[in-house]
C-alpha cells in the first residue's frame, strides 16, 4: 500500500534528486549498462517499484530480456561482457557495503574500461539508484505503472 502521495512530499526533494539525475544523463554513459546495474542493483534492495521501471527502460534502451532475467546469476552466465562484469560486481559492492569492501583490484578492473572520472560518476550512478530504491522503499508509490519516458 502507498504511503506516501506525491503531493506530501517535501517541495525540493524530487527536484534534488533529478537534478542529480540530469547530471549523469551528462556524463555519456552507455544506458544499456546502466540500465543493467539499476536493475540488479533494484534486485538486491527487493524494490519492486524500480524493478518495474528498470525493467522496462532497459528493454527500451535495446537490453535483452535474457540478461535481464539471468542477472542474478551474472558470474555463471557466458553472455555478460567483462565491462558488465566489472560494473556489476562494484555495484554489488556499493549496495553491500556492510558485507563487502571494495578493493584497489575492483577499481583497477573498472580502470580498464573507465577513466578515473568515469569511475567517479559510476560511483555516484550507483549511489543515485540505491537512494532512489529507499526512497520508494519508504513512499512505497504503487509498482507497475512505469511508463518509459515518463517521471
């Protein structure tokens, strides 16, 4: 059940947290990625509200529905790139801090496909959409009605 109206919310606070967004729309990330790392990262919070959206914008970004549907299961699946692979496992990190630690070898394998700046705003990318799952972890706005392009 929703607890939260978007009309509640404190003027500012979507305002803020898109402006975060704009920035990253900026940087020139592959969506394609990012999308798979919103979407694994949504699957280890158990946000439902993101999964839904993830899901969607990343089919419509051109991501298959096999490597959606296999993400859990990233290691053992063939068809993920060592790029994914890199980009998955350091956001695994970052969402489990409390059960991992990233190391200096998980940062020199991003550096062979990211320069240090990009890492840097991969860091934040992967902040963004742990705050974004607690955010509709808290508001529990109602799943399902995610439509892409759309706010």
């Amino acid at each position: 059940m929703q607890r939260f109206s978007h009309s509640e919310l404190p003027q500012g606070l979507y305002e803020s947290v898109f402006g975060i967004e704009e920035y990253l729309k900026s940087c020139g990330f592959d969506q394609k990625l990012l999308g798979l790392m919103k979407f694994r990262v949504s699957q280890i919070n158990h946000c439902v509200y993101c999964l839904d959206m993830h899901y969607k914008e990343a089919i419509a970004a051109g991501e298959t529905e096999l490597k959606l549907y296999s993400i859990s299961a990233w290691r053992e699946a063939p068809y993920y790139s060592n790029k994914e692979r890199a980009v998955l496992s350091y956001a695994e990190k970052l969402t489990l801090l409390s059960k991992n630690e990233v190391s200096d070898e998980d940062i020199e394998n991003l550096g062979k496909f990211f320069s240090r700046k990009e890492i840097a705003n991969l860091t934040l990318a992967i902040a963004q959409i742990n705050t974004w799952n607690r955010l509709m972890d808290a508001f529990r706005f109602e799943p399902g009605k995610h439509r892409v392009n759309q706010k």
